[in-house]
C-alpha cells in the first residue's frame, strides 16, 4: 500500500497543479479554462514529437512550453477581444468548445489512445531516497515543490507586489482597471500564456506515468475541475491540499483489487460529493434566513 500512496503523491502534485491553473484562470481572467489541458497537451505532443525528429531534449521542451504559451494566449485574446463582455457561462461554454475542438486535432495529428501513445522523456524518475522498502522518486518532489511554489509565490505576488494588484482589479473590476489606466487586455493575455506554459510542463510531468496518449492526458481537465472545486476555485492553499488528498486517494484506491479498476471515477465522485454539500448547505442557510 506504501508504494501506491507514494505513486498517489507523484499524482497528487500534479493534480494539484492542474488545480492551481485552473483556480488562478478564474480568479485573474474570470474564467473556468475547460480548455487548459487540452492546450498543455498539445505542448507536450509537440515536445516529443520533436524530440522524435532528433531534436535534443532542452530545445524541444522550450519549444513546446512556448508553443503552449502562444496557443493559450490566443485562446485568451480571442476571449478578451469578442466575449469580454458576456458572463462567466458563456467564457466557460467557449473554453469546452475549445477543449472539443483542441482534442479532435489532437487525436487526427497524435493518433489514438492505441496508436498514438508516445515516449515522453523520464527526467525525474531517479530516486530521491527510501522509505523502508519504498523508493521515492524524484517526481515526487518536484511536483510537491512547484505546486508549492505557486501557491505560496503567487500568493504573494497578489497581495505584496504592484503587479499583483493590478491583476486583483482585472479579476475584480476589469471596466474600472481599464478607466484607471491599467492594461486589462494585454495582462489578461499575459495571464493566459502563463497558464499555458505551466499547464504544458504539468503535462510533461505526469505523461510518463499515465501512458502518454492525447486522449488521457487532455481528459485530466476533470481532475483539475474536481481539486478547484475544493479551494472553491479561490483559494490556493485549499486547492494545493485538495490535490494532494485527490492523488492519495487515487493511490489508496490503486492498492484495493475490489476498485482497483474503478479509481478513474475518484474526481467525479469527489465533484458529486462538493455540490451536493454545498447545495445542502445553501438549503440549509435559506432555511435559517427566513
């Protein structure tokens, strides 16, 4: 059981991650990215797809990192430029239309899962020490670490720094930031690209370990949705801890034979369980309202 929840921890990092994307997407640009993953991704498929050419590793991964960069800040534009002005549903409708189409690409340029599964380099897979009889690898530690970083980082770049007021006032008052001088347009698309690159070396990070294919790893989206959605998609550290205790359970649930084959559905029941408690207790402060 010791060796799942240290592969439990490797993916709790990365989900969490994932997660912070997604909370920091709607916090600074008001938007729920369904299309996130989609666009890490293709990032990483053209990382390794370059590497497939002989290109050596370093500059494909800059390569793919920017080309992430770029394709999320074009999403991004396209959003500031023709749906600044609708509401969040709208935004989050265009991002899964998004997310549809990045994965047809996806599939027609990559292949299938059976066909278009690709080697992605193991830079982190050397071990870091031993628990007992347990070898935990370097990944472990990186993701642990990055998640931390941008939780912590972030979050005081957002209530220390010039920068990070200004992003506060885009996410809460674009219309006014913009009368007052502040460019809402260019840091909202700053803000994409962002989320791109770091959504592409995520990717990169947790490929190895799930298989490599388009498909699989694009659909990590709904695992982000599920670890935002503990942080409420506005808090960091809560979603930095819901990440950690998504990947655990997934590796708990990875030791059990009886479920082994069903931990797939953690995220989802892990959102089924988040709205119904919220929801109960929505009821529950109406009825004390009255």
């Amino acid at each position: 059981m010791l060796n799942s929840l240290v592969a439990g921890l490797t993916s709790g990092g990365v989900y969490a991650l994932l997660g912070l994307c997604v909370v920091l997407t709607y916090r600074l640009v008001a938007v729920v990215n369904f299309a996130m993953a989609g666009v890490g991704t293709l990032g990483a498929f053209i990382m390794v797809s370059l590497m497939d050419l002989g290109l050596p590793w370093p500059v494909a991964l800059v390569i793919g990192v920017v080309a992430g960069s770029l394709l999320s800040a074009l999403i991004g534009s396209g959003l500031v430029r023709w749906f600044g002005e609708h509401d969040e549903r709208t935004k989050a409708a265009v991002t899964v239309a998004l997310f549809v189409a990045i994965g047809a690409i996806g599939l027609r340029l990559f292949g299938s899962t059976t066909t278009g599964a690709r080697r992605f380099p193991t830079v982190f897979d050397s071990p870091a020490f031993t628990l007992g009889d347990v070898v935990v690898p370097q990944s472990v530690l990186v993701s642990l670490a990055f998640a931390a970083l941008i939780t912590f980082g972030v979050g005081l770049m957002l209530s220390r720094t010039s920068v990070g007021l200004r992003l506060q006032a885009l996410s809460e008052r674009p219309g006014t930031a913009q009368v007052v001088g502040i460019p809402a347009p260019k840091l909202a698309i700053a803000v994409w690209a962002a989320i791109g690159g770091v959504s592409t070396l995520v990717i990169l990070l947790v490929a190895p370990r799930l298989g490599g294919d388009f498909s699989t790893l694009s659909g990590l989206i709904t695992t982000a949705l599920a670890v935002a959605m503990v942080g409420s998609f506005r808090s960091l550290p809560l979603t930095l801890l819901g990440g950690v205790l998504m990947g655990l359970l997934e590796g708990f649930a990875a030791s059990l034979d009886e479920i082994q084959k069903y931990r797939g559905v953690v995220p989802f029941l892990v959102i089924l369980v988040l709205l119904w408690w919220r929801s109960r207790n929505e009821v529950w402060d109406t009825a004390h309202s009255r």
